[in-house]
C-alpha cells in the first residue's frame, strides 16, 4: 500500500487509503495519502542541505579514523549465533580522553563507504569541523545461525533480536558484545555521551536497548523505524505516555519516509507519527523529520549529518506539532430532524435491568420499534451503546428520528434498536451521569460484553419482538469507548454481529485497546462492515492519541480488504459534533445493499513477508473430511499428498486419499503423534504404552523402536533419528532409530509438545502447551540440538477471569495451548493453540491467525496434504477439517 505525498502545513495528519468523507456526507475516494504538519524547522522536499551532502565525502585534508573489522560467536543470550562487526575509531581519539560512544545495528550497512549512511566519512568530516567530539562507532551486524548440516541453510535471527521488546538484546550488547568489540577502548559511561542507533527493525532495536538501559544510552538515533506489530513494537506509545509523570532520560531523533510501508506488520508511517506524539506528549527531547521516500536508508543517509548534529547537541530544540481542537457552530443533519410526512417509531423504556454477566451492576435501556415493524418478518437490529445519550432525540445523536427518516426513505431496513446505558454499581451512589462500570464494559478487550448481550439482553427483545439472525442484518454502535466495545463484539462473534459504528472511537490504551491494529492485520478477515468517524482535533492524552490510533484502525482494515469507511474533519474534538453530523451518511453506507469486492495491495510486504492475504485463496473455507470421531489426532501426509490420521478411541489409523478423499484403515492402533521417515515406514507415538514404534502403510506392520519413554509427538530426521516431545517430563528426547538408543536433547520446556523439523532438516521447533512462545533448536549431525531460543511468540487468549486493569494490557493466560505443529513449502510454520492455528514465517515472525473451525473443541494438530500439499488439514475434537491454501506464496 502506497503512500502518496501531499503538503498542506494546516492539517497535519495522515489519511489512510480507503473511503473518506471530509467534512461532507458524499463520498470521495482517495489514494492513502500524507498530510504532514508544518513541523519545527520542517525539511526541504527534495534538496538536502549542502553542508549535509559534503559532510557526506570524503574531504580533503581531514583526518580519516580507522575502521577494524571482528567476528562474535561467544553469545550466551542468543546461543549458536554468528555476527560480523566493526569498530571506528576517529583519528582524533586519544587513550587518555574518554571518547562518546555510538552503537550501530546492521551496522556494516552504515559503515559502508559508498551506501546510504556512509558514517565513518560523516564522523571524519564531523568531529574535524568540530560539530562532533570524538567519537567511537561499533557497527554490530544481526546473528545468524550458521548451519551445520549438509544441504541446510543459514538462518536469520535478526528479526527475533531487534524486533523483540524486553532487555535480551540490551544485556547482549552492554554485557556479551561491546567489552569484545571495544577491548581496550576509553569511551565515555555518561549515557548522555552513549548513543544506539539502527534502521527499520534496527531502529526499533536502538530505541529498545535505550529504553531498557538509559543508565547506559541516553540517545536513539532511529530511522524509518518498524514501530508496528513485528513482534509487538506497536506498544511503546502506550509505555511513552505512562512516563510523563518520571520521563526516561533519554533524547530521541525519528526519521521516516511519507512513502513507507503499510503491510501486514503494520503502517511505518502512522507507527513513527504515533511514536512522536508519545514522545511530545510525555515531555522526552526528540525531533521527527519526515522525509521524502519510503523504506530505504537513503532519504535518512542525506539527512544523517544534520540528525547527528541535533542528536548530540543538548540545547537543540524539539520538534513540536501542535494540537489543534476547534469548536464549529453545529446544527443537526437534516435526516436527524423529524417530518410531519414520515412515520415515527416508538421508544419503549425498559424495566431497570441488572445483570449476571457484569453482577452487581443496574442500566437503563429502551427499545426503539419502527413504525413499518412487521411481526411476520424479522426485523434487522442495531444495538447502540450509552443508549439514553444516544436517543435523545433533542441531543446531538437523535438516532430515533435518524433510523424514522432512512426507513421510510428505504436507506435503511425496518429496524429495531436496542440502547443500552452502561452498568452501574447498584450498591453506589451515582455522581451526577456517570456510570461506574463503563470503561469496564466497553474498553476491555475479550468476549464478556458480546456475552451480556447474546445471553441476557438480546433473549429478552425476542421475547417481543421478531429479529433476524443473520449477521448481516445486525449491527452495533457506539462512541467513544462505545465504539471500540462495538467494534469487539463485532470481533469475538462475527457470526452474530456483521456491521459496526464507530465515532471517535477509544482504539487507544485505556484497557488494551490499542491492540487491534496489530490484530486485524495478522487475522484472517472476519465478515464486517465498518464505518468510523474522527477528526484531528481528538483527544491527545495519557491514554493514547484518538485520532492517529483511528487512523491505524482504518488502515489496518483497509490492508486487509474489509469493507471500511472512514469520516473525517480538521478540528472539532473528542464530542459528537462532527460524528452525528455525519451519522445518517454514515448509516446509508453501512445498510447499503450492495456486495463488497475486497481490493487487496500487498505491494508494500517485502521479501520474506509472508502475509495471510497471499496464502488464503478468496471462496475457500474449511470442509469436512471426518466427523463424528471418538478423538482426532496425529495427521501426517506421504509423499504423494495423502492425509492420514487416528481415530484414537476407535482405534484407527486411517489413510485419506489425495485424489478422491476415499478412507482405508492401515492400522488399528491409537497414536498421538505420527510421521513418515526417509525409509517410507510411518513413526508414531504410543504414550500410553510408554513406547515409539514403527508402522509399514502397506500392510500394518508395527515394530517396537523404543520403549520406557512417554512420547506425545515427533519429527523424524533424514539421517536416521527421531526427536519426540515427553511433555509431562519437560524432554525432548532424541532415539537413534538403528539401535533405539534414548538421550535427552533438551529440557526445561513447561510442557513441550508439538514438533517439526524445517524443510532443510536444520532447525527444529518445538511448540510449549504450558507456555508463552514456540522454541527453535539447530540441529546438528547426529541429532544434537542447540541454539535454543524463544524465536515465535505465540498469541495468547485473554483470561475471562483475570483483572481488566485500567490502563493496561488485557489480562492473557500464559499458556498458549500450543500444539501439532506443520511446515509448507515455503517454510511457514503452523501451529494449533488455543486461538486457532498460528502461523510463523522461516524466521518466527507471527504471520498471522486462522482460528478453529470449531472453537468449541480442542484443536489439536494440523498437517499439509491433498494435492500438492496445498491443503491444511486439522484435527478439531471429533472432526477433521481441511482448507486449501496458496502454500507457495
């Protein structure tokens, strides 16, 4: 998805591609463009400043430093890793003068003398005019495990090193890497002379060991930054604002692109804006340059000189961009204005109700019944929340005059329409308006509000009234935090609710909710309609900017092909001025008949971006392959793409045909975990008979390969041995299939289960049910594993009971659930857990989430065969489901 510059210095917001209504009800369609604001000292377009450009050469007559290249492959935090570095010391360097320190990711890229960057020429040029002190750089290139076995590949582990958020990387650098690199070095440990720096992920890697570690670097040089949902980066404006009260020390420069990518991780551009406002907002020094370009280091190497000289002068101001609300005179649509010509519908106030979902809590709500409701047709719903706000019909929102109009004008269905006020604690006082559970209700993320109305309200309204159930016929709506408890129950139960209404909505951090962008990107799209308004003017506070995270929203359903709507002004504020205007408009969109062709732009992923968008074939859902199972487990394929599977209380082992999906039973066996080897012979596990064995597909065979072991799964190497997961004694064991011999390979896993080895035989992964992540080992010859590490971070389900604390993440239970794990061809990782199957690329960078076919059973393994091996079959309690997919993209 593209970016296209436009300047207008009075606007300063971005506007994402998709349909946008300015200021009027038409429509208009426009490219995802930028407006930027005039920003402090903003920078030329198109010419960098001369002083930059000769910074950048090599001048005559200045001393040039020494540039010493090393190797590193001592590193304990990211084990069996390999990286080259090099170090530059000024020529004004002097032993006895402790010298400023700065620290380089994908370093060799920056120290390159004719690339992007060009750094140690900038820094001969800059400390010879004396704008810099001397200075040392270490330039540290990313790990990569280096492959032992023949035919194996290399693998990258810079993602799960930069990308990362926690200190893992920070302890690296300060405790493993810079005490090698540096040596005998005097550099400065006044972290306002310490600086990180690094590009795209690397950029979010600075900004992350500065952050961790300010008593180590007080500066972050950070260019077209990956401040998305790589690894979870989306989260630092909500950490940012948190520190207003005690702000980090730290001096932070921003750099990005107007052309940057908008992909499945997120859009780099809104990312780095909404970084800036969390830094202004929160007091920190920083300055953001937007820059022509998108996500290269040349628009950043140009202006790298003048980065520097800001970085490092303390007195440099910072960059301010103003928040503007305005207060426009406001008067009603005139569909929200009743006439004496058109039908009214009735507005019944219900009994007080108090609920179970949320106990304690007591609401108003009411009914509003259109005069063309007819008992013998099913009737569409909306469902609004802060109801009595909503249908007031003297107010701002008068809905019930609204939904009069565009019924009888058939913009809309007879609809009926339920407004709900938020709970309140029948055992307190209420001051003045407010209700005590509403940021409860609406802003926590999970199902409990979908609950409340799915199990008590909505049954109590088909007591009278005859609603339609299907999806498409019911929406929801709401403003502000009404909005986003809108949008989740749409989310949690698309199966009920397939439109959505959204008004400045609360897609911020007040209970998680800033998660969503990230969410929507990696989920398989879910059957929605959404149409959001929201101005510049929103708010700007500890919670979150309203209008960029609105802004994020709508990009992030616009990559992904729903069918969205966004309304915007210049101005106003975080009130219903602009979105009731607009509301009527707004409702035509969303109760239009027409069908929605989703427009998919993945030109913006880059090589290795392995998005849903390009894996998932348009038509193509889950099918049955067999039901009514006692319990489904163990698929596997052959080499000719047919599935097999057990039946584990039958007990069978069945083959599926790839070409007319016939079923033969192999073997009347019960297994948990079943592959074939290189030999043609099928491994399975026995747990509950302490024992692996041996099956031959053509005739049942079975033959003991080892025994005294509790096996749950396994992976079978080409080189004659098996790995197995024995999860309740924490083991990944390795047998020698030639002799059955038993040596554990690896422990400590809270409950290691699902197992798969990468197409190349050199990595194998190892799914956790107890835990957090899936882990990655190499493997070596002869089996022996080691580079152990975290790499795929698995989502997690929200707990139901945990706490929804304000101002915090959702509360998440720590077990993943992870289970039967698959590879494809293009070496994707899929694996079942509690949410559905995830899916990772070579990597372990979450791709994204299919959930389960059926969410009320157990998923528990998943496997790629049929034709091809293009479809992923999964073991879902008692049925077998199976998907085709676009496996080679």
């Amino acid at each position: 998805m593209k970016l296209a510059a436009l300047r207008n210095p009075g606007i300063g917001m971005f506007l994402p591609k998709l349909s946008i209504s300015r200021g009027t009800p038409s429509l208009i369609c426009l490219s995802l463009f930028l407006l930027i604001t005039s920003f402090t000292n903003p920078l030329p377009a198109d010419s960098p400043d001369a002083s930059n450009q000769a910074r950048r050469e090599i001048q005559e007559g200045v001393p040039q430093g020494k540039l010493t290249r090393g190797v590193f492959e001592a590193s304990k935090m990211f084990p069996g890793t390999r990286r080259d570095y090099a170090v530059y010391v000024p020529a004004q360097y002097q032993s006895d003068q402790p010298a400023n320190l700065m620290v380089f990711m994908d370093g060799l890229n920056y120290a390159k003398p004719n690339g992007a960057y060009r750094v140690p020429t900038v820094l001969d040029n800059m400390i010879a005019d004396g704008t810099l002190q001397p200075t040392i750089a270490v330039f540290v290139n990313p790990g990569t495990i280096v492959a032992t076995k023949p035919d194996a590949k290399n693998r990258s582990n810079r993602s799960f090193e930069y990308d990362s958020l926690g200190d893992r990387y920070a302890t690296f650098l300060i405790d493993e890497f810079l005490p090698v690199a540096l040596g005998d070095l005097n550099v400065a440990t006044d972290p306002k002379q310490r600086a990180v720096a690094g590009s795209s992920s690397g950029g979010i890697c600075a900004f992350t060991v500065a952050w961790e570690r300010p008593d180590q670097f007080g500066k972050v040089l950070s260019h077209i930054g990956s401040y998305t949902n790589i690894r979870g980066g989306w989260e630092y404006p909500g950490l940012i604002r948190k520190t207003k009260s005690n702000p980090k020390p730290l001096r932070v420069y921003l750099q990005d692109g107007r052309d940057d990518l908008s992909n499945l991780h997120g859009s780099w551009p809104l990312g780095n804006r909404d970084m800036a406002a969390a830094l202004q907002f929160a007091g920190y020094p920083y300055k953001f340059v937007m820059t022509d370009g998108g996500h290269s280091g040349k628009w950043a190497g140009e202006e790298l000189p003048a980065a520097l000289e800001w970085l490092w002068d303390e007195e440099a101001e910072s960059t301010h961009i103003p928040h503007v609300s305005t207060k426009p005179k406001w008067e009603p649509h005139p569909l929200a204005v009743a006439r004496k010509d058109v039908p009214q519908g009735t507005v019944t106030e219900m009994p007080i109700w108090e609920s179970k979902v949320f106990p304690n809590t007591i609401r108003k709500w009411a009914i509003y019944v259109p005069a063309q409701y007819d008992p013998s047709t099913p009737a569409a719903l909306m469902v609004f929340q802060d109801g009595e706000r909503m249908r007031d019909t003297k107010g701002r929102w008068r809905i019930p005059t609204v939904l009069d109009n565009l019924i009888a004008s058939g913009d809309m269905p007879p609809t009926i329409a339920v407004f709900l006020d938020p709970g309140h604690d029948k055992n307190k006082p209420r001051q003045g308006k407010k209700s005590s559970n509403r940021g409860f209700e609406y802003d926590s993320l999970g199902d409990r509000y979908s609950r409340f109305l799915l199990e008590e309200i909505l049954p109590e309204v088909e007591k009278q009234y005859n609603l339609s159930d299907d999806p498409k016929m019911r929406a929801i709506g709401g403003s502000s935090s009404g909005a986003i408890c809108a949008f989740t129950v749409a989310w949690e139960r698309p199966d009920q609710f397939g439109k959505v209404y959204s008004s400045v909505g609360s897609f911020v951090n007040l209970r998680g909710g800033d998660a969503y962008p990230g969410l929507i990107r990696k989920t398989e799209p879910k059957p929605i309609r959404i149409t959001m308004s929201d101005t510049s003017g929103d708010n700007d506070n500890p919670f979150g900017h309203w209008p960029i995270a609105n802004l994020r929203m709508a990009d992030a359903l616009q990559y992904m092909g729903y069918d969205v709507r966004l309304d915007w002004a210049e101005g106003y504020g975080h009130n219903a001025d602009y979105g009731s205007y607009q509301f009527p408009a707004a409702m035509k969109w969303l109760w239009r008949n027409e069908s929605h062709t989703p427009q998919i732009d993945t030109s913006d992923d880059l090589r290795g971006d392995l998005t849903l968008l390009n894996l998932l074939i348009p038509g193509e859902d889950w099918e049955v392959v067999a039901k009514d199972l006692g319990f489904s487990d163990a698929p596997c394929s052959d080499n000719e793409g047919n599935f097999y599977y057990c039946d584990m209380r039958a007990p069978a082992i069945v083959r599926v045909d790839a070409k007319d999906q016939s079923k033969t039973t192999i073997a009347k066996e019960s297994v948990s975990g079943l592959m074939f080897g290189p030999d043609g012979l099928m491994y399975a596990c026995q747990g509950s008979q302490k024992r692996v064995i041996s099956i031959d597909p053509n005739n049942g065979e079975v033959k003991i390969i080892a025994e005294d072991v509790a096996p749950n799964d396994l992976a079978v190497t080409d080189d004659g041995y098996l790995f197995i997961t024995e999860t309740r004694t924490h083991h990944v064991t390795r047998i020698n299939i030639a002799t059955g011999e038993k040596t554990i390979a690896d422990e400590g896993l809270v409950r290691p289960n699902g197992i798969a080895l990468s197409n190349d035989g050199g990595t194998l992964a190892v799914s956790d049910h107890g835990g957090e992540v899936t882990w990655t080992f190499r493997v070596n010859p002869e089996g022996i594993l080691d580079a152990k590490m975290p790499t795929m971070p698995m989502r997690l389900p929200i707990d139901p009971q945990g706490e929804f604390n304000f101002n915090q993440p959702p509360p998440y239970l720590t077990a993943s659930k992870g289970d039967g794990m698959a590879v494809d061809k293009k070496g994707r990782y899929y694996v079942t857990s509690a949410v559905g199957v995830q899916i990772f690329d070579p990597t372990g960078r979450p791709c994204g989430v299919l959930p389960s076919p059926d969410p009320t059973k157990p998923l528990t393994s998943c496997f790629l065969a049929g034709p091809e091996h293009s479809h992923l079959y999964v073991t879902n309690g008692p049925t077998i489901f199976r998907r085709q997919l676009s496996v080679e993209k």
